[in-house]
DNA sequence: CGTTGCATGTAAGGTGTTACATGATTAC
DNA sequence: GTAATCATGTAACACCTTACATGCAACG
C-alpha cells in the first residue's frame, strides 16, 4: 500500500482542530442531530414533538435524516435541560389535546450560531445500501440488481419532485432564504442520483454475464 | 399540509414486504455492516481484521461508510458465530506477527448471495452535515459558510481522484467487474457533489445579505 | 363504532464510536 | 531510541430504533 499521494484515513471532520471558541462551556457539545432539531426551532414560533417529527420528514429528511418521534422528544429534553429550548404545557380543553410547545431560547440562538460558525463540520456519511449490494453483484442475480436500481430510481425521482415542490413553496418567503437554496440542492442532488443510477444500469448490461440461470 | 400527491413516510425499506424466502432461518436476520463485511471476505481468499479496516477505508468508504476497527472485529466474531466464515490463528514465528485470518464458508457465501437477491433493500441513508449548516445558514457568517463549501468541495474532489485511481486499479480483473462499475459511479458521484456544491454556492452568493459583521 | 390522526412518552435493545491497553516490528 | 505501523481486543458509553402503552378526537 505505497500510495503517497492520498491520506488512507480520510478526515472525518473537516477542521480537526477545535479552536478555543468552539467547545468552550458556552456551546454544549451536542451531536449534529440535536442541533438539527434546534435548527428546526429557530425557523419557527413555537413546535410540538409532533410537529417536529413531521416537519423533519418534509425538510431535514432530504439531506440529513429524520429522527425517530422518540428521538425527538429526546432530544427536546436535553436542549432545555442545557437551556437552549424552553417549553410550556398546552392543557386540553374545550376539545383541544394537551401538549407541550417548544421555542428556541435566545442563548439557543447563540449556541446554534456558534456550532454553524464555529464547530468542526463532520464529513457527509453516505450509507448507500443499493450500491452496497452492486458492489456484491457477481453474488447476484443480473435481473434483481436491474430490480432494485429501478426501484432506487424511481425513489429519487419521488424524492427529487417532493424537494422541488418544497422549494417552489419556501422560496417565496424571505426568512427561508438559506432553506430554499438547500432544497434547490436537494432538487439536483436526486436528479443527479437518478442519473447516475441510470448510468450505472448501462455499465453493469456491458458486464460479461457470468451467472445466468434464467433469461426467459 | 394538504398535499396528496407524495406519501409523508418515505419507505426505509424498497420491499417492505418479506417474500418467503427472505427471512427464513437460513439467512439470518444482520445489519447491512454484518454484509458489508462478509462481502469483503468473499471478494478475498483470506484476510484479518485489520485487513478489512484497511481494504474498507479504500472501498467501501466510497458509498458505504467504513466501520471502526472494534466494530469490524465483533462483526467477524459474529459471523463467525453464524457459521458465515472461519477463522484461523497464524501464531508468531520468525519475527512474523500472530494474527486470525477469516476465510468466508460456502454457507457464507449462500447467505450473502440470499442477502442481496432476496432481503428488502434499505433507503439510501444521507447525513449531510454541510447542507444542515447552510440550512441554518441565516444564523451563519456568510464568509464561514463559503470557507465550509469551499472545503467540502476540495473533500469531494479528492474523493472523486481516489474513486477513479482505485477504478483504473481493479478493472482489469475481470472477478472486479462488479466492484469497479461501483467505482466508477463513486467517481462520477463525487464528481456530481462537486458541481452541486459550486451550484449551491453561486446560489447563495445572490441572497440578500442580512447580517454582514465585516467585510474587509 | 372502527380507523386514522394527534400527542407523548418508556423500555429494551441494537448499532457503532472513542478511549484505552498491549506488545511486537519497522523505519528514521 | 522513538515514532509509526501492525495487530487485537475490552470497556464504557453515545446514539438511535422498534415495540409498546396510552388516550382523545375526528371522520366515515
């Protein structure tokens, strides 16, 4: 393994080196999917576990992932434990269900504003269980890899015209400026998927067929 | 939230259905790394845990994620457990280091090939933390969001330089055809990435600056 | 009157990481 | 000699999911 001109292990943060700001005790260290959450809060009013839940499937879904309802509420607790949320108990009455409604903190937009500016950015982590199985595909049928990027296909596209629908609907307010521009992104990210999926099908036909043991 | 088109639930799975054959006690139930593993040995006569940590840093990291050396010395145990591979010890002698060899079994091998024709295939799972932050972007120093694009660009293109070095390596053996078209979309992937980013960049260069602390 | 949606949470367990420990060999 | 690489593993813990439990409201 004489390769010089490469690192074997790539970083798995971008800045390694933590500057004295950023993990000094007035920016919690919290993984990515607290601050995601958080994230959240700072685009709205006032959010219920439930809305959040949903809310990441419409949004954070695209480019990040969304947490499970349990996750979420977990997550609700910590961030007010570390003051960066507060909540209020909405109780039921006249027929209206009781819940509680979370707001982002004005330290909380501090907090949130340090970790964008100032904490080491994580590399993306892509876990890409169709390529996953191309990679293994001298063990597989031909006609089920066709399957399943077919279905990988046609899941981009699904996912391509929800971000752009998305992004129509953003774009209109100016407060969603940034949010906008990532779903844009989102847009040609699963244009780009499709394509390269496409792509990926036409190189594997070209393939010598080793293993066939039906073709009707 | 009245849209009727697109579900709200993306599937995690593209077969959420079991078909018969998929979970019987012959395949054991595992997690995609479990597989990840085994298709390494498969792809190999015989190699050590720290073999795969290192062929994983150069192969799977591409589209996959490449486990921490613990977490792939358990999966070999496992495996192992299953019936899935075996194990030799190589003692030391000679100034030759002892170490455990792991060959995958010909159950291994029919499991992995039931694995990728029959099981449901996961959703592709992205966490993209370059995007999390520009969605958060108005909490953010614009030129701290440039510096963050402009290295996850520099990440992408070297990911992309090793994807087409490692391609040109592997697919002159024809038993790489599948791994190699792999890689040749990795390129391709991270080729993608790179435009994307400098789209998304030029993007947001025409938002209206809110905040602006210096400019010098 | 049953299903779906709203709404919140707990418990258990699986997945995966970091830090640590160990010790030999190779390269500078 | 001391730093890096080879090689394996344990322990502790963080992260995250699934399954489960609960109960009301609205819709048909």
């Amino acid at each position: 393994m004489g390769v010089d001109v490469f690192d074997t292990n790539m970083p798995k943060r971008y800045s390694p080196v933590v500057t004295e700001a950023a993990n000094s005790d007035d920016v919690p260290n919290l993984p990515p999917t607290s601050w995601a959450v958080l994230g959240m809060l700072s685009h709205a009013d006032e959010l219920s576990g439930y809305d959040l839940k949903k809310w990441a499937d419409w949004s954070l879904q695209f480019f990040y992932w969304s947490p499970s309802y349990s996750q979420i509420y977990a997550e609700l607790k910590r961030l007010e434990k570390h003051g960066l949320a507060t909540s209020r108990a909405v109780i039921q009455q006249d027929g209206v269900r009781g819940k509680r409604m979370y707001t982002i903190t004005e330290s909380g937009r501090k907090a949130a504003a340090r970790w964008v500016n100032d904490a080491p950015v994580e590399a993306p982590v892509l876990k890409h269980s169709v390529m996953l199985r191309v990679w293994l595909g001298n063990l597989a049928e031909p006609e089920r890899l066709r399957e399943m990027l077919e279905a990988h296909i046609a899941y981009v596209e699904k996912m391509a015209k929800r971000a752009e629908a998305d992004a129509k609907g953003a774009e209109s307010n100016p407060d969603w400026a940034y949010p906008s521009a990532v779903l844009r992104w989102c847009t040609r990210h699963y244009e780009s998927e499709r394509d390269l999926a496409q792509e990926l099908l036409a190189d594997i036909d070209t393939l010598p067929k080793r293993r066939r043991r039906k073709h009707g």
